[in-house]
C-alpha cells in the first residue's frame, strides 16, 4: 500500500486524469468570476518536466489569490525550492465559492495552478499561517484536495501537510491536521527538509520514521510527538511523546541576509492583486519593542540587507517583471541605517524606467516628511499614520514611542508637501485603556485637524479618515497574559469613540468587525481542544472567514458551544507569571522572563528603549549590537 | 515621438484576461524589453499605450490592434524582436507598422468587429430560421445594465451588419459569423446576439473569436493594415 503513488501504472492513470482535469477546467472558467485566479501560466510561473523532477511541493495559501499573490514569503520559497532542479513548487490560492460549486458539480478535486495536478499527488502541501480567521479555509482547502483532514487519518500516500509563518508560533488549534510546522525563517531549512524526504522516499520507510527525522532539525516542530494535558478546563503543560524531539522547539534565523537566496524573478500576475508591485524587502526582525506587536517578536532580532545587495535585487526584479511600482518593504522601513540615501539612489537608477518607489511602514517623522518631500514627489493621495493609542500615557503602556506633539506636526506637514487625506489608525480595548483614552482619541484628531487647516489656509478638501480596530493579545508578546476586552465592552468603547468623532468636522470613522477580532484572539491563544471546533465551525460553513461578507460568527458560537468550551476563557484569559501557556513549547527567542518584565513595565507605564538606540534590552536572542547588557 | 501600430493575437488561457489587465501585461512586457515607451504628461503620468477595442473576456483573437507611443524612434522590426520574447505565452505580434502621430486615437477609428462562434455540440439547427428573422426586424430593442443608472434600452439592429452561419469544413461543424458595430460610436457585443438568438450565455459553453477589427474609409471596412499612409 505504501508507495502506490509512485508505481509506473498509477502514474499513467494519474496523467490521464489530469489531462482530463485540464480539459474540464477550459469548460468551467468560462462560467466562473476573475478566471484569471485560476490560469498558472502568470509570467515567471515556473513549469517543469514532471518526469526530471522527484519532489512535488505545492505551496496553498489559504486565502484568494488576489491576497496570497501579494505575500512575499510565497514568493521568497517559489524561488528557492524552483532553484532546484529536481524540485518542482507549485501554488495553489482558496477557491472562491462560485468556483468551489463549479469544482463539486464536474466532481473536481483542487488541483495545484501550474500543472492542474490534484493536491492530493503532492509530495508536500505547504500552507502559510498569516491570519487565524483563515484556518477554516485551511480545512476547506485540504477537503477539496481530498485530502483526510485529521493527521492521524491520512495514510501513508497522502502527502506531508506542512505550514510555516507567524501564526505557526502558537498552531496548536491547527495541532491535529498538520504533519509538521516549521518556525522561522522557511528558506533554508525548507531544503533540509526535502534533502530528508529524498532520501526517506528512496528507503521506503513509513511516514512515522520521516516525521521522527525532520523533527530533529530546528524549528521543526511535529505536533503528534507532543501531548497537552489539562486540568478542568486550564492547560497544565506538555507531554513528550517522543524522546528523541526536543521539548523546546526553536526557530530557524538566517543571519546573513545578504547571502540568502531572494526572488528576483517573482511571478507577475495578470489581475490587479492587493499589492501589484516589486518588493525589497530591507531587514527582517524589528527592535522597536511595541508590546502588542507578534512580529515585532517573533521576527526578532534585527538582520539587514546591503544597499549595494539591494540596488543589485532593484535592477534584477525590475528587468524580470516590468513593474510599475518598488516597495521598499520592513516592519519599520524608516529604521533602515541611511534609508535617505538609499531612496536617492534607486531613484537614480531608475529615473529613465520611471520607477515608483513605495514606503510603508515608515513610521513618520516631521524631519523624515522633510527629507523625503526633498528627493521625491510626495504624493497627493492618502497618508496613514499608526500613533494606536489616544493618550501619551497609553502610548507608553504599549511601547509606541512617539509623542502627541510629533504626530500633529508630522501630519501638517504632509499637508504642507500636498497631501489631500490623513488616515489615522488606532487601537481600541488596550490594556489599561479607560474612557479618557479614547477621549484622546478625539482630541488629537481635533488638534490635527487644526494644524492641517492652517497648513492647507483653507478647509476645502482635506479629509481625515479614522479607523479602530479592537486589539488582540498575541502569544510571545507582553500582552499575552492580558485579557481581550469582553464583546459587549468592545461595542461599547466604539460606540463611544464614534460619538466623540462626531463632532469634528470632515473627520470619518470606520471600525473592524469586532466579532472578528474576538476570534482572532480566541484562536491566537487557543490550546489544542480547538482543532474539534474549527472542525465543527468549518462543517457548518465557515470558509474565508477574513472576508465580512463570508465571515459568520455564528458558525464558531456554535461549534464551541456543542463541544462545551467558552469562547471567553480563550480570548478573555488573563495569566499569572507562571501559568504553563499552550506555546511555551514553541520558542522564537525572545524569552518569558524578558516578556514578562515588558509586561510589568507596561502596567506601570514605562517604556523601553530601542535597544539600538539605547543598550541592551536582554530579550533573550543574540544579535549583531549587542555591546551592554542592562545591569 | 514616433508611433507604432501592432496587429496581435490574444489566444489560449489568455482569453481568460480582462482589457485592464491585457494593457498591464502589455505594458510590463514594454518596460521589460527596453523600448522607449512615451509618458503621457501631467501629474499622473501613464504610458503610452492604446488598445483599439475592449475584447469580450472569454474570447480569443486575432485582430487587435494597439498604439504605442515612443519617445525614440524604433523600427518596426526591431521593436517585433525586442518585444516578441516579453510576451507570456497566448499574446503574439502579429505585425508591426508606423502609424502618423497626428492620426485620431485608435478607438475613435474603430468602427467594426467580425466574430466567429462556434459551439462544442454544433450551432442549434433552428439559427438559421431564427438568424433570417432577426434581420428582418427594423428593430431589435434589448436592455443593457449601466453602471451607474440601473438599466436602459438600446436598438441593436443598426449595429448588426451582417449574421451567417458558415461552414467550416473541419471537425468543428458549422460557425456564426457576425459582422457588428464596435467602438466609440456605439455598437453590439456577440453575447447580445447570441442572447437573441434565444442562447443561455451563463450555462452553455460556446467559442468566440474576433478575426478582424476595421476602419470605416469611403464606406467600405479596410483592416488598419490596408491604410498604412507612412
């Protein structure tokens, strides 16, 4: 039974149906919305002789394709594994609905891009954990691939699914239908991985034997050799099933990321995808120490690349796609050493191709607004600014060091330089966070509001667009021993904070769907006992739940409440120092102790330095400044 | 600034892109190759390009046909070769030539499309009954939904040149050949007559090519190409 997949006359069959499979799609695409989501031949797909090639790995996003395109970390092991020759990776996006029912009616299974090959003949199925409202798609995915949903039911011909990405630091919901998940950084380890499956594949062994293997390199972490005890309804800790995985699973960290392979050659897609551009990405890791932030984390510590690397990357990416538009991308751009002078200079490499360069996450300064406006055209359209917190004093709790008087100025400026619109992004529900924070809310989108009319000398079309969403507490960040606030309280506070906008005039206010929130936080903090609910949740149709129009809570209500688990211990958890937490097996390096401290030191309001600025801050990881440790 | 004008095919998978992402592609694939491609001025500045006609999403083609503005000159041969390998796999050159700049834009020039359709199980029998009837019509009144203002009517028969049904000879049966108004001056799209002729578009697979786009000279239709002055 074991091999069958890989028997001469299997193969045969398996051709046959895949050239029916692609005749059938020519017949479905017509009837189906934005068709181009399904085509695999985008310029720079990568298409391979299935003969030259022993390992099929298919990269799944779980959600659609005009999102999972714009993901660089797709991209970034598209590459790496297709550098390879005798790798071939695929990808695979979430259906759409309307596709799913054309797929179900002509009795379809979903099938990789690329070469129209069903899921199931893949040697891997990778999946990328950005967002837990897209862990029911997940199953969705997996189901149409016909592929068993639960680890232990897939049997020995079924392919290793695997995930990877932030989220992968607290799986346990996803713990019973994954293989393995690997943390870090994907792109070197992902080929140690294959290495051990080329030559476990050759050998014949069972799948047990390749998942015993894997798990011995770092970051990889293979749930079933790991067991959760609980007392009542509290998780007590972690058994080892397995003696020879590690008890502490850490992560994978490229330190020279000049010398890491990157995707100069990314796919161009057809259709307008969310982010329709190039991307550089100039550091990993960020040390600014917001304590709400996960990435900031779990990314840790700070890894730069060399303006001459990047200059180098500009001019390959740009010759290989055409593009419009670079972006010049980082958790906090505007920390890369000497950004200026670099954004000067790709300008001028670029002046003839008339290049766009695009800076998110620049963190903006009045000084930076200056510099910038100096060398490029500043732009008219929108500008967005993240201050999160109302107040200076909930600032500091959270560790967003800028001041109230930065933020108004900054946003005159920009209107100085030409900008028309402001958008302000905020969190709502932050720990400590009372009415009067909010009321700050409103006072400084006021104060704001006054310092553009003067820079502007009129008020004709200057318009400033708030939006809130309710904040989630995140495992291995300070918060995570934090309590979401309760639902009710959450419609409350924004209720609140919409009639304090009210006032102002050509000010907007949107919020997010705090429902969603409210399950973002019970499954980034959820324990294994939630796989049975995602299950349920999923049977009941929760599918591309980070979309409103498909998300239901209903759905998860439900499903928690035929199984007797409150959604509220989960998102409403509030932890001691030394509660065993259901990631503690998981490690991205930052340590509890050093988590815990910001934790304190948050609730008295005291900041922390960036510890490249000031010394030190000892959170646990090693890094390339480390020239005093605090006493 | 110079002009070019490009004959094209669009085929294959590719018939599964919309206009607005056909001129991405074709821009990247320009930016790509290195020619010379002219900014339009202003604070929004856009490349160049101009297609002649929106394609219906679904068909294929071998008649379209866009303007390139270039700020250098470039010969027709060398921009073919530069260009041809930028292209994914479904677009091809056709045939390139210099158009004068100061001719009207391409779309306003535009004035009719021929379409071929053909269906996987043959065209219904009752066509051509149906196909003489419509003709007949001295109007054809259908309802064709705006963006913006719900819906409105429109007569379609001063827009229908011609409808026939051909025989093709190969394996493929017979096909429609439709003749229709196309461009700036209003026109018929090939899913309003085939909606006419009583066929369920969102259910029933058909093959739709567009062979030839025309300008209207001395009232007669001439292939761009016919025109070339320069």
């Amino acid at each position: 039974m074991a091999k069958i997949l890989f028997t001469k006359e299997h193969q045969n069959s398996r051709k046959d149906f895949i050239l029916v499979l692609k005749d059938k799609l020519q017949n479905i695409l017509p009837f189906v919305t934005k068709p181009g989501r399904y085509l695999g031949n985008e310029w720079n797909a990568v298409h391979k002789s299935v003969s030259n090639v022993t390992v099929r790995f298919l990269l799944a996003y779980p959600d659609l394709y005009e999102v999972g395109m714009s993901h660089l970390g797709l991209k970034i092991l598209y590459d790496v594994l297709n550098r390879q020759e005798h790798i071939w990776a695929e990808r695979v996006f979430a259906p759409a609905p309307d596709m799913i029912e054309m797929l179900k009616r002509n009795n379809l299974p979903l099938f990789s891009l690329e070469s129209t090959t069903p899921m199931a003949d893949f040697s891997f199925v990778g999946f990328t954990l950005q967002y837990e409202l897209n862990y029911t798609t997940i199953l969705g995915m997996l189901q149409l691939g016909q592929v068993p949903l639960w680890q232990r039911e897939r049997g020995e011909k079924y392919p290793f699914i695997i995930a990877g990405g932030p989220n992968a630091f607290n799986p346990e919901p996803l713990a019973d239908f994954f293989d393995f998940f690997v943390l870090g950084d994907g792109e070197e380890v992902i080929l140690k991985i294959v290495d051990i499956y080329s030559s476990w594949k050759k050998q014949g062994k069972e799948k047990y034997l390749f998942l015993k293997e894997v798990a011995q390199l770092t970051g990889v972490y293979a749930p079933s050799f790991y067991k959760p005890c609980y007392r009542g309804v509290s998780f007590t800790g972690i058994e080892l099933l397995e003696p020879s995985a590690p008890a502490v699973v850490g992560k994978n960290i490229i330190w020279e990321l000049d010398g890491a392979s990157y995707p100069t050659k990314p796919l161009v897609p057809y259709l307008e995808v969310v982010h329709d551009r190039a991307v550089l990405e100039l550091f990993r890791g960020c040390t600014r120490g917001c304590r709400f932030c996960q990435a900031g984390m779990v990314y840790r510590p700070v890894r730069l690349r060399s303006p001459e690397k990047l200059k180098k990357m500009a001019r390959e990416i740009f010759s290989n796609t055409g593009y419009e538009d670079l972006s010049l991308l980082s958790l906090s751009s505007g920390d890369y050493p000497d950004l200026l002078n670099l954004v000067r200079e790709l300008k001028e490499d670029f002046a003839k191709e008339r290049l766009e360069l695009n800076l998110p996450s620049l963190r903006l300064s009045p000084e930076k607004i200056d510099a910038f406006a100096a060398i490029q055209d500043f732009g008219k359209g929108g500008l967005t600014f993240a201050p999160e917190a109302g107040t200076q004093r909930l600032r500091d709790v959270i560790n967003k060091n800028i001041t109230h008087e930065d933020i108004v100025l900054t946003a005159q400026k920009a209107v100085e330089k030409g900008r028309k619109s402001l958008k302000l992004y905020f969190m709502l529900g932050l720990p400590t966070e009372t009415d009067a924070d909010l009321q700050g809310i409103a006072t400084l989108v006021e104060d704001i509001l006054e310092a553009v009319y003067r820079a502007a000398g009129s008020r004709k079309g200057l318009r400033i667009s708030v939006s809130s969403s309710i904040f989630v507490p995140k495992p291995h960040t300070p918060f995570q021993w934090i309590a979401q606030i309760s639902r009710d309280e959450m419609w409350r506070r924004i209720q609140l904070l919409k009639s304090y906008l009210k006032k102002l005039k050509n000010v907007s206010y949107s919020y997010h769907d705090p429902e969603m929130s409210f399950w973002e936080a019970v499954l980034a903090r959820g324990d294994r006992r939630l796989g049975q609910a995602l299950y349920k949740a999923w049977q009941k149709g929760a599918y591309l739940e980070g979309w409103t129009d498909y998300f239901s809570p209903s759905y998860w209500q439900k499903a928690m409440a035929e199984l007797g688990l409150n959604p509220d211990n989960y998102a409403g958890y509030k932890g001691a120092k030394d509660d065993p937490l259901p990631w503690d097996h998981l490690s991205c390096g930052v340590s509890k102790q050093f988590l815990w401290r910001e934790y304190c030191l948050s609730l008295e309001g005291k900041i922390t330095e960036d510890c490249r600025d000031a010394f030190c801050q000892g959170c646990g990881l090693p890094c390339f400044s480390a020239p005093a440790t605090k006493e | 600034m110079k002009r070019l004008r490009v004959r094209f095919a669009k085929e294959t998978e590719l018939k599964f892109i919309s206009h607005l992402d056909l001129l991405r592609t074709l821009v990247r694939a320009l930016r790509r190759s290195g020619v010379p491609v002219a900014y339009s001025q202003g604070f929004n500045r856009k490349p160049r390009v101009v297609i002649a006609a929106p394609l219906p999403l679904g068909a294929t083609s071998t008649g379209e046909y866009c303007d390139i503005f270039l700020e250098e000159a470039v010969s027709a041969l060398d921009f073919q070769a530069r260009v041809a390998q930028e292209l994914p796999r479904g677009l091809k050159l056709l045939k390139t030539f210099a158009v004068p700049l100061e001719e009207p834009p391409l779309p306003s020039l535009i004035a009719a499309a021929l379409y071929r359709c053909s269906m996987p199980g043959g065209l219904p029998l009752c066509w051509t009954k149906k196909i003489e009837k419509l003709l007949s019509c001295s109007e054809l009144i259908v309802l064709r939904h705006t963006r913006k203002r719900g819906s409105k009517k429109v007569d379609l028969r001063p827009f229908i040149f011609s409808l026939k049904i051909k025989e093709n000879g190969g394996n493929n049966g017979s096909f429609l050949e439709m003749l229709l108004a196309t461009g700036s001056m209003g026109g018929a799209k090939p899913s309003e007559i085939l909606s006419l002729l009583g066929k369920d578009n969102n259910n029933e697979l058909y093959n739709l090519h567009r062979s030839a786009l025309y300008f209207r000279r001395e009232g007669l239709f001439r292939e761009p190409e016919e025109l070339i002055t320069t």
